[in-house]
C-alpha cells in the first residue's frame, strides 16, 4: 500500500480544518455576481425609463431571483427540526479486546464528531418542547472514515420491522386531508395505530414519560436502539448496545410548562444548547457499552434482535468507554446542520451489524433518502458530510460533482492504472463484513421470540417512581382524551390493560371509557432501576435562576448570592421591569438581562427574590411578579427569598413553609442560605410540594 492511503491519525480539529477550506467571509468584499462580475447596483432592477418595465437583459436580477427561488430544500421526512454542533470523542482505554475500531483504540486521539439532535414528528419550523422522541446521531470523522451512531433518546422503538415505518410514520404525522396536528401524537391517527399494533406497547409507555419532555439536549441520555456488534482484530464479534450518558444528568420539564414554553420559546432546546457552547459551557456525553457475548445470543427471556426490548442495565451493564465533549456552534446552519447526511450504515472495521430487521431497512433508507433531500448522488462531497481521511473509488458524475477525477480510468479492473483504485484486505484496513452463519427459506414472517409485545412495557411502568408514573397516566389521559374516535379511545384502553390494570382504569375514567377487563394483564414483577430518570445523577450546573430584583437592591446580599451560583456553574439571569441598569442608593449597578415581558418563568429552573425594602415595594406592586413566582412553585421549582422578599412571598400566599421554598429572614445568614438554595436547584424539581 502507498503511503498516501495509509490512514492517518485524526486530531481534534481535523474537521475544522476541512470546513475552514470551504468558508467564504464577505466582510471588507465588494459585491460581485455569481460569476465574480462587481455588482454596481443592488437596489434597482434594470428598467426601460425610472418608471418603466424591467428588462429581460437584467441577468444579475435574474440571478439573485433565481436564487432565491431555489433557497429551499425538502425538509427530512422524520427529524425534520433539529440542531447540530460540533466537538470530538475521546476513548477512556482502549477497547482493543472487543473490537478494531481505530477511533476506540487510543486515548490520546480526539476524534471530531458532529451531532444533530432533533425532534421527530414536527415539520422544521414547530416547537421544540413538543412530547416526542428525540433523536441523537453522532458522525464520528474517524480515520478509517465516517462512522455514524444515529440514535434516539429512547432505548427502544415502535416497531419491529422496517416495513411498517411508513404506517407508523403516517400515523403520527398531521392527518392528510387537514394537516392537522402539527408536532403532536394526540390524535386520531397515531393512537388507531397504536391499539392496532400492540408491538408499539413498550416504546409508547416511553413516549408518555418525562423522557419524552427533555429539559434540555444536553440533558437527555442517548441509545444506538439496535444491536450491533463489535468485531475485534482476531474476528470474534460480541453483540453490543451502544448508550449515551450526559454528565449533567437526565432531566425533564412538566407537561404543562413544555407546552407554554412552546409558544413563549419555540427555539428552547436548540437555544439552551447554542447559548451553553457560546457560554463556554462544554457539553458532555460520556459514552457506554452493553455486550453480550455471540455464544450467548438466546440466554435472555426476551430475542436480542428485537427493537422493542432493551437489556436491562442490571443484568447487563453498562461499560462507559470514553467521553464526547461537544464545544463548537456551526457557522452556518444550512451548510452544516441541514445538509449533514447520517446514515446508520456508515460503518468502520471492528462494528457490525446484527440482523435486527429494523436496523437491516434503515440501511436502505438513509442512503435512498439524501438523494431526494440532497438532489443526487454525491451528498457525500458536500463539506459537513465529507470523511477526514482520503477517499477514492471509480464511481463519478451525477448532479454537482465537485471533486474533478483527472483519470480517464473509472473501471476496476484494469491494466492502465495498475489496477487502482483497489480494494484493501483486512490488514490493509478494508471493511470484511462479519462472516455470520445465516441459513434459512425466505419468508414474509416474524420470529415468535418476537411476541411478547408487555412484558418490559410492564418492567418499565413497575420501574416508575409514583411521580413518575402519575406523569404517565397524566400523559395518556390528555394524548387519549384528545382522540375523537371513541372506538379508539376504548381499543387505547384495552391494549393498556395488558400492561397495567391501574393505569388503563385510570384511563378509562378521565377519558369516559368503559373499565378494562381483567384479562391478560401482565404479571411481570420485574423492575430495572436505571430506567426511572429519578435515580440518575443530579447536577444543578447549567441551571438557569430568575433573580427578580429591582431599584434599591442590596449589593452585599445579592453579591453574595450571584456569586455564590455562578461558583456552582449556575446561571444567574437578571429580570426586572425594564431593561438598562439597576442602581441602589451606594451608588451600585446592575444590568438587567430580560424584563417581566420578554422573559417567563417557564424559561427558568429556579428563581431567587432579592430582599431590601425598595427593591421588594416595587417588585409587590407587578401582577407579573405574582405570576412569575406561583408559576415557578405550580412546577415544583426551587424559590428563593432572603430578608424583605420573604414577606412578599407571605403576601402573595404563596405557601413558604414547602420543599424547595428556600428562605431566611435575616441578612446575616446568607452563607448557610445558599447552602441550602444549591441544595434544593440540585434536586431540580420537588415533588413532594403540597399545592
Ligand atoms: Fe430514522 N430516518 N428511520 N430512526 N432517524 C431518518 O433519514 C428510518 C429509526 C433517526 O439528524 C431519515 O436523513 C427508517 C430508529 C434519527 O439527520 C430516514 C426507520 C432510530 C434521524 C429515516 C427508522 C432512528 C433519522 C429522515 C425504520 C433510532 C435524524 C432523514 C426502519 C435508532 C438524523 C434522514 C439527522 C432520520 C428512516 C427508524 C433515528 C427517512 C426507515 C429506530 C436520529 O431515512
């Protein structure tokens, strides 16, 4: 082999590199057409007289209409909103005993990766706090070439086969002859399709979660879904899941704030994720692995291939193998975030894949859909889609061939060229495909280890906190209530008995159903722990805090506390009545970052009431204020007030002896105050609130 094709390791800014190669900045430029003509004028069309026709002649006219014209793509078929950013991957050791994959071998090398999350359902301009899945794909630029983890934030999926993710996807899109709900599973269709296919039991019980309400991209666990395999140099192949673990934990929103956030802030997630990495604020993943080994493919109750079953944690754990630190905005979107073509098949030697008949169609899928969505065969030359390493084989032209093939060789074999391009062998580097014994007659059929469609819907639900499961009954009654087909609320019904009897009464009773049999109900007693987001680490960093405040502050005080959050990694958002600067009688300042208007309290994890007299006379005389507060107590949010604005917390009524209502009287104890404030922001919410 040359040395030119020998692969070379990749650095953090591998990627950067390449992208810089493709950047144009107009600043200090002259304008020009296409062409590279200088434009002299950019306000007026060519005309015949100042009053007159414009002229056919008028190409620069004609350009930048056309253009413009064209300015669109189609939006993803699935996924359609969603936000990308760039970073690298770091391997923690290497994980040379399990499989070859260059980019797992050594902890010194950063592989940069670029990761688009996204909704599911919405079309490209809907909400982002929406209930829906979310999805989590990860190019890795490697060495050996790009590989692709496209995962979702749920570990399992709706269905088992390829073939039925048109129904699937219909179903949940807005009906067709109004096209409406946008964005939402609440209605008709979605739920027929559930009832109908009882398959889907497990992966809706997810859906109703709080997982299906992040807090944040940053703050949601990722999963491969599928099992793949990891092959290593002397060829044995392991089964493996592959998982996402944010290091500031898993956390949600409430029902009732993600659909207020929806209108006060469409772009919540992907501005929580775009202002973190301006902040500095690296976002981070660590990486982990569940392997089963080949021998042992059938030992489990449920069949490894099916994308309806997770594997719980308990019984195979999770090995955390590195980390993925995410510290760079795209500087274009539709350049890197809209054209950035994931495809779960875009392997690299040492994974594999396992006959998960999901999986098995989605590789058709991702290549077949670019070039609807890209408009041709060569998205692979577009720069966010580009490998790092070189890349040569004697496929050419189509719609915007960029790279120029100056050979008049595109043929293998062949004499003229020595036979180049030409494949490489295993040593070399070349991808061998895992030699799987198959064996088998062709059938339109399913596996019967595929049946049981309750049982880790049933795990899932028993492995539910009571918080967590009263959102989950609170979920189906407002998805189901909202089906017009009264037949369909009460099939919705029925398939949910055979998870939980209770759940499907409760149902039942808030939807005006008839009460489910007492048939078939799942006796699973099993639970897995890791499943309930309740049980996962708790990071208050990140946390946003409304310090409502206004004229007449006390500095002393309010230092204290800003200082004390900002230590922690907490985000400390001035809101007062009016923008500009906050001053107090010692002559002190304070910049305000959003007034009572264009800020909300469903935008924030935490609010803090500053005390002194003046500033909490004129915070007690805004009806908003009011508002802001009770509405942060209705979503279990920690509240904080020293001094005076503890008595504004008696005056609105709001109920100050309650988890999560952090207050001190006395000034001269704010130290202890704000122990206990990090304290209660760390918890996140507080569930055991009386309201
Ligand atoms: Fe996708 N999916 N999918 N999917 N998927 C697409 O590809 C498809 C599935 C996932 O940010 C499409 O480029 C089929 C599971 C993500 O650009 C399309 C099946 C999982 C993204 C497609 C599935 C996913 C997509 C639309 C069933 C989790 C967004 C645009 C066989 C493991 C990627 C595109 C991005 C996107 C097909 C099921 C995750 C049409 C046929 C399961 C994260 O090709």
């Amino acid at each position: 082999m040359s040395k030119e094709q020998e692969s070379k390791p990749v650095e953090e800014t591998s990627k950067k590199k390449q992208l810089d190669s493709f950047t144009v900045d107009n600043n200090g430029q002259k304008m020009t057409t296409n062409q590279g003509l200088k434009v002299s004028d950019d306000e007026n069309s060519l005309k015949a007289g100042k009053r007159g026709p414009s002229l056919l002649e008028d190409f620069y006219l004609r350009e930048k209409i056309m253009h413009f014209d064209h300015e669109r793509i189609p939006e993803r078929v699935v996924h359609a909103r969603g936000y990308g950013v760039h970073g690298y991957f770091q391997v923690y050791e290497s994980m040379v005993e399990f499989t070859k994959a260059k980019f797992l071998q050594d902890p010194t090398v950063k592989t940069p990766v670029f990761v688009r999350f996204s909704t599911v359902a919405g079309s490209r301009g809907s909400g982002d706090t929406v209930r829906d899945v979310r999805g989590f794909a990860t190019k890795f630029y490697t060495e050996e070439g790009n590989y692709d983890l496209v995962g979702n934030n749920i570990p399992v999926f709706f269905i088992q086969d390829a073939i039925k993710f048109p129904d699937l996807v219909h179903s949940f899109k807005p009906e067709p002859n109004n096209e409406i709900p946008q964005a939402q599973t609440a209605h008709d269709t979605f739920w027929d399709f559930v009832a109908n296919n009882p398959e889907s039991a497990h992966m809706v019980m997810w859906a109703m979660s709080d997982r299906a309400i992040p807090r944040s991209y940053r703050m949601m666990e990722g999963f491969g879904v599928h099992t793949f395999r990891f092959v290593n140099k002397e060829g044995k192949s392991r089964f493996v899941k592959f998982h996402w673990k944010p290091k500031l934990g898993v956390r949600s929103l409430v029902w009732d704030e993600a659909q207020k956030i929806a209108g006060k802030d469409p772009d919540f997630h992907r501005r929580d994720l775009y202002e973190a990495i301006e902040m500095g604020q690296a976002v981070e993943f660590e990486l982990g692995v569940q392997m089963i080994e080949e021998e042992e493919e059938f030992r489990f109750d449920f069949d490894i291939l099916d994308p309806t079953k997770l594997w719980p944690e308990e019984v195979i754990p999770v090995k955390i193998i590195g980390k993925m630190t995410l510290n760079r905005n795209p500087d274009n979107y539709f350049a890197e975030t809209e054209q950035v073509a994931f495809h779960p098949g875009n392997v690299v030697p040492g994974i594999d894949f396992s006959n998960d008949p999901l999986l098995q169609g989605r590789l058709f899928s991702y290549t077949d859909t670019q070039l609807i969505r890209l408009g041709g065969p060569n998205f692979h030359e577009i720069p966010i889609n580009r490998p790092v390493c070189p890349f040569h084989n004697n496929q050419n032209d189509g719609y915007h061939r960029m790279t120029i093939n100056k050979s008049p060789i595109s043929y293998h074999k062949n004499s003229l060229q020595n036979n180049a391009p030409e494949g490489a062998t295993a040593e070399e580097g070349g991808y061998v495909h895992y030699q799987e014994k198959v064996e088998g007659r062709k059938v339109r059929a399913r596996s019967d280890s595929f049946s049981d469609y309750f049982s880790q819907a049933k795990m899932f639900w028993n492995s539910m906190t009571d918080v967590e499961k009263e959102h989950i009954i609170a979920a189906f009654q407002f998805e189901v209530g909202k089906v017009k087909s009264k037949s369909v609320q009460q099939q919705v019904v029925n398939l949910i008995s055979h998870v939980d009897l209770e759940l499907a009464q409760k149902l039942a009773i808030s939807i005006g159903a008839k009460m489910p049999e007492k048939v078939n109900v799942s006796t699973v007693t099993m639970s897995s722990p890791a499943l309930s987001q309740e049980s996962k680490i708790k990071s208050a960093k990140s946390s946003k805090v409304a310090i409502l405040v206004e004229d007449g502050f006390n500095s002393l005080e309010l230092k204290e506390v800003l200082d004390a959050l900002n230590s922690a990694g907490i985000i400390p958002q001035i809101v007062s009545s009016r923008l500009g600067v906050l001053r107090n009688e010692d002559g002190q300042e304070l910049d305000v970052s959003y007034t009572l208007l264009t800020s909300d309290s469903v935008l924030f994890d935490a609010i803090y009431i500053a005390g002194s007299s003046k500033s909490v006379k004129k915070l007690i005389a805004q009806k908003e204020v009011e508002d802001f507060i009770h509405e942060a107590f209705k979503h279990y949010k920690t509240i904080g007030a020293v001094g005076e604005a503890v008595g504004l917390l008696e005056t609105i009524g709001l109920p100050i002896n309650q988890p999560g209502v952090i207050t001190t009287k006395s000034n001269s104890n704010i130290s202890e105050f704000n122990e206990e404030f990090l304290k209660a922001i760390q918890e996140h919410r507080h569930w055991t609130r009386q309201m």
